[in-house]
C-alpha cells in the first residue's frame, strides 16, 4: 500500500502485476499445505480437517517466501494506489476545500433575513439551482475557449482550468446525490419486490379459487349422482312392490274363483 505522500508514477496504461506474483509456484504451495497439515495435527499425531483464516494462517511460523501467500490483513484506514492515483479507503465524500479545489457554490444556503429568522431551521441547499447555474457557465466558458482558440491560441491554459474547475464542481454537486440516489434506488427495489409478492399472491388466490370451483362442481356432480342413483333405486323398488301387490291380488282372486267354483 502506498503511502499518501509517496504516490506511485502511472508508467504504462496495463501495470504489470506485483512482484509477488512469482512467490506462487507449485513447490511454495505445496510447501505451504504441507506446513499447515503438520500444524493440524492433534494429539494423536493425526491430521485433521481445518479450514485455515488468513488470520490463522499469518500467525504460523513461516519462511519469507511462503508469507506471500498468505492473503494480508484487510486494510481500515489508508490509502492505496490505483494506477498512479491515490484512492482513500474513507467512503466519506471530501469536500472541494481537501481537495485544492475552488467551490464555485456555497456549501449553505446564503440567509434569508426577510424570509428566514434565526429561530427556523436552515434550509437546505438547492443543489438543482447551482447545476443549472454551472451548466450555464460551462456553455458560456466554452464559448469563451473557442474565441481564443481562433484569436490566441497560446492563451488557452486559463480558459481550460476554468472550464475544468466548472466541471468538477458539477461532478461534486452530482456526488452529492449518491445517498440520495442510494436510498431511492432501495425503495424501488422493496417496491418491486412488494409488488412482485403481492402479484404472487393474487395468482395463489387465483388459483385457489379455480380449485375450490372444481371441487365443488364434482361435489354438485356427486350428489346428483347419488340423488339419481337413489330415485332409480327407489323407482325400481316401487315397481317391484306394484308387481308383487299385483301378483298377491291375482292369488286372491284365483282362490276365490276356486272356492266359488267348488
């Protein structure tokens, strides 16, 4: 990790990987599980199945070239170097001040006496209007940079800084949205999770209701079934009960014929 005053020159567009890279041969690896199979070991002498933490594993006795392999302690505070520049481990935004930068905007909204007393709360500032504002300038700058390209070229280097200077003022204002952006962009992901369920839900009670209509149409189908079956049953009984009561009736008057007869 580079230091913040020892910022690493930019030498190529494609920097060659670090040189530790060649620490990691076949031989230092196996070297390596080597070393932490005895340290494994138990009080039997056997070794055991461990899933080593690189915190683990920097605290074992190893030869300098074998530490190479071992991933570094994650880095809380700092800088680092990222093709020549320095980048700051802080996801704090620095202000255009820590930076060396002109502030073309006040950093808050300027006082209102008229419309503002010391008692309310400051307001805060509007970031659309001082956009707007630049963006206004940006054109007009431009305008200047091109007039002085065609007049005197060589005066070029003031216009460009200034036209510079406006640009990261813009790209600080827009900065100034990202929690902003962060936070909406997290409601509509909820929203559209929400919703996505809530679709789900309505689809489930869709086809609930589907089911329950099929279930009770073959439940109606049963009971006509069984109603039906029922009443040609019955039917069926009542015609062999007129057929049995017509049979006993001719008996009857057989009988009687026979004892007329007589």
């Amino acid at each position: 990790m580079a230091e913040a005053g020892q910022p690493r020159t930019l030498t190529t567009a494609f920097a060659p990987p670090p040189p530790l890279w060649k620490h990691f041969t076949p031989d230092n690896i196996k070297r390596l599980e080597q070393i932490k199979k005895e340290a494994s070991k138990g009080e039997d002498g056997k070794p055991r199945k461990k899933k080593w933490t690189p915190a683990e594993l920097r605290e074992l006795d190893l030869p300098p070239e074998l530490r190479f392999l071992v991933p570094p302690a994650i880095p809380t505070s700092g800088h680092y170097s990222v093709f020549g520049e320095l980048q700051s481990l802080s996801t704090a935004l620095p202000s255009l001040q820590e930076q060396g930068i002109t502030q073309l905007y006040p950093s808050t909204p300027p006082a209102e006496s008229d419309q503002q007393t010391p008692s309310e709360p400051t307001r805060p500032l509007n970031h659309a209007y001082y956009l707007l504002k630049i963006s206004k300038s940006l054109l007009l700058n431009f305008l200047e940079f091109v007039g002085i390209l065609s007049v005197a070229p060589e005066q070029f280097e003031a216009k460009v800084e200034d036209l510079r200077n406006l640009f990261i003022n813009a790209h600080h204002l827009l900065n100034l949205y990202r929690p902003h952006q962060a936070r909406e962009s997290l409601i509509m992901m909820m929203e559209e999770q929400l919703n996505r369920t809530k679709q789900e839900i309505e689809e489930m009670d869709k086809l609930k209701a589907e089911i329950t209509g099929v279930l009770e149409r073959l439940e109606a189908d049963g009971q006509a079934a069984q109603a039906s079956a029922q009443a040609d049953k019955d039917s069926k009984q009542s015609l062999a009960t007129d057929e049995q009561a017509a049979e006993d009736a001719k008996m009857i008057w057989d009988l009687l014929d026979e004892k007329i007869s007589s």
